[in-house]
C-alpha cells in the first residue's frame, strides 16, 4: 500500500524544480520472459490499444503475448549493447547531460530524474526521487515532440495516478508537445544536415511511428504535427518537393493505420528508379527498437530487395549537444517564474530562510 504521507520532508530542506524526463520504456532483457512482461504492461494501457477491455484481454492474453515475445526478444537480441538496451543507455545519457547544462544555465537547484511509461526505471520511482529532493515544483518533459493519445497522453496518466497516492502535491507543470519548437527543428535540421554532407540520398524520408487511422478521425493531432515537423525541416534544408516525404512506420493488426506506409513506399521508390535514400526518424529523441531494427535493418532489406542501391538511417538526435541545448531551452521556457530559473535566485539567502523556518518549527514544537 502506498503512502500519502511525505517522510523525508525536513523543515530546513531547501525546495528545488524537479525535471521528470520521460520516454516510452524497454524491457529489462531481450528475452521472452522479459518481453512478455513488458508487452503485457504496455498493450494493456488502454491509450495504447483502444479496444473494449474484456475482448482485447482475450486477444492479447490467448494469442499476442504466447506469441509475440519470443519473435520481438530476437529482434531485441540484434541490437542490444554492453550498456543493455539502447534506448535506456542513450536516456540516461541525456538525463545526465541535462542536468549538467541545467546546472551551468540556472542559479537555483535542478533535479532531472529519468523515468519510463513501462518497464524500468518507472515513473513513479522518478517521482520518489525528485520528492526525497525537496521538488515542489516539477516540470514533466515527455520525449514525444509530436503529441498523441497512446504516447504523451499516456505519461499524463501515469503520472497522475502516482501524484494520486501523494500528500503534498507539487505546483505542476506538463509539455504536451515541441513538434514546431524552433529549436528543436534547428537541432534536427543541423544534425541531418551533418549526417547528409556527403553523398546525400536522391531522397529523404521522413518516418514516424504509425497510429491507427481511427486516432487521427478521432481528434488526435499527431498526423498533422508530423507533417508540420517534416516541412519545418525540409525548408530548413533547402530540400525541394520531390526530394522529401513523409511515411508511417511499425504498423500492428489488421485494421488501417496512418499512410503511405514506410516500407511500402520505400520499395515503391526503389521500383521507380530511385538508387539512394536517406531516413530520418524525427518522432524518437533516442533511438530504439523502432529505429535500430525495423528502420536500420529491416527496412534497408526491403529498398535494396525492391532494386535501391543505396540505403542510410540517419541517427535521432539520441543525446548530441545540439539537442541537449534545445531540451534546456524548452524546460527554460515552460518553467518561467519559477524561483530557481529566475535571475534573483539567492542561494545564500535561501539557506537562512530555511534556518529559520526550523527554528520557527522547532518554537512550536515540531519534530525537526
């Protein structure tokens, strides 16, 4: 049973901004075991999968997870690193780089804590530590530039039903999306335009995470935020019509999802003539699964299996300078007025301010 209560909280303990940094997740081992529980955990929020619960429990538990874990472990297996899976070392990468660029750029106190919508370390664990830390404010960051449902919607959730069990609740603030933030399109753009310096594909694309097209009749902005993004660099590249598009990549199930399809449209171009492509993921602050495996590899073989010549993904952002600046300068912004991110921020006379409040304390009787 989880308490309300806040233990650790000291009277003299001086407040600091807690920064949740957020991604989806990934399994603790690339084997079925550790899939199977992953999958279960994932496909079961009902943001992710929006099908009435009793029947997709039937589907998910009698077919999805006695087959599925195994086939998605050896795909694990080919991109797992010394440092376990990519997208959590790459995660950890940027949580630690933050912090420390936060640390040069702010004169109060900033803690960036790393937590996944499933899987380890979980949110609620992130939480804990930035409460132990004295966080009464607490910006959450989710990784998803472009807003849906199934992704940042979902991290809302989470966090709201942890924040549920807590006592003293933080002053909150939450970044639903940055898909146009000006400069986290001119991070990407630099980074592409590194990447692409020499021999550039005939053609770039750009290839985000699918959805059913059910979400986006729905209301769901995140086709209309993935084109936005798309063209945003495009134009930054100086890439004409012709020489861009946008695809939807890791459909699952039958029914339709967002089009044209990565794959489909990879081989449709190599079968017209097309040699070369460049792809680009701008949906993933880090690469994963999605990005090393499905995108890298798996795609690869079907634009040269359909007559290309020449295939490269081009990296996510993952933890380079460029976005570690573009991520500080988004957290500047949502945290405006905030006493650690104002220029007025007195350490020394915050430390007598918390003397004080524990000798006040221990006036009335406190324990302390």
């Amino acid at each position: 049973m989880k308490s309300t209560d806040s233990p650790s909280f000291t009277h003299d303990q001086p407040a600091c901004t807690g920064i949740l940094l957020t991604n989806l997740g990934t399994p603790d081992a690339p084997t079925p075991s550790a899939l199977r529980r992953y999958l279960a955990e994932f496909l079961w929020d009902s943001r992710v999968v929006e099908i009435p619960r009793p029947l997709w429990w039937l589907i998910l538990h009698g077919v999805i997870l006695r087959v599925r874990p195994s086939k998605s472990a050896h795909k694990y297996q080919t991109i797992w690193t010394p440092e376990g899976s990519p997208l959590l070392a790459i995660s950890r990468r940027q949580a630690a780089a933050l912090a420390e660029t936060l640390a040069k750029r702010c004169p109060g106190p900033i803690r960036v804590a790393l937590g996944m919508r499933y899987g380890n370390p979980s949110i609620a664990a992130a939480l804990a530590e930035l409460r132990a830390a004295g966080a009464q404010r607490l910006l959450v960051l989710p990784l998803y530039p472009q807003y849906s449902a199934a992704t940042t919607a979902s991290t809302f959730d989470a966090v709201a039903a942890e924040l549920r069990t807590w006592r003293w609740l933080p002053e909150l603030r939450f970044i639903m999306q940055y898909h146009d933030d000006s400069t986290y399109l001119d991070a990407l753009a630099a980074h592409l335009r590194a990447a692409r310096a020499e021999q550039p594909g005939e053609r770039l694309l750009f290839s985000f995470h699918g959805l059913p097209k059910r979400n986006l009749l729905a209301g769901d902005p995140y086709h209309c935020q993935c084109h936005k993004t798309a063209r945003r660099v495009a134009e930054r590249l100086g890439l004409a019509s012709g020489q861009w598009a946008v695809a939807f990549q890791s459909r699952f199930g039958r029914a339709e999802w967002l089009q044209p399809y990565t794959s489909v449209l990879l081989a449709d171009w190599a079968k017209a003539g097309v040699k070369s492509v460049d792809v680009a993921c701008p949906g993933f602050a880090a690469d994963c699964l999605e990005t090393l495996e499905e995108i890298a590899l798996e795609n690869r073989q079907t634009f040269l299996n359909a007559g290309g010549e020449r295939y490269r993904y081009l990296p996510a952002l993952n933890d380079v300078s460029e976005h570690i600046a573009a991520l500080a300068g988004l957290i500047e912004k949502h945290t405006a007025g905030w006493p650690e991110f104002s220029a007025g921020y007195n350490p020394q006379a915050v430390a007598v301010e918390c003397a004080a409040r524990r000798d006040r304390a221990q006036v009335m009787g406190a324990a302390v």
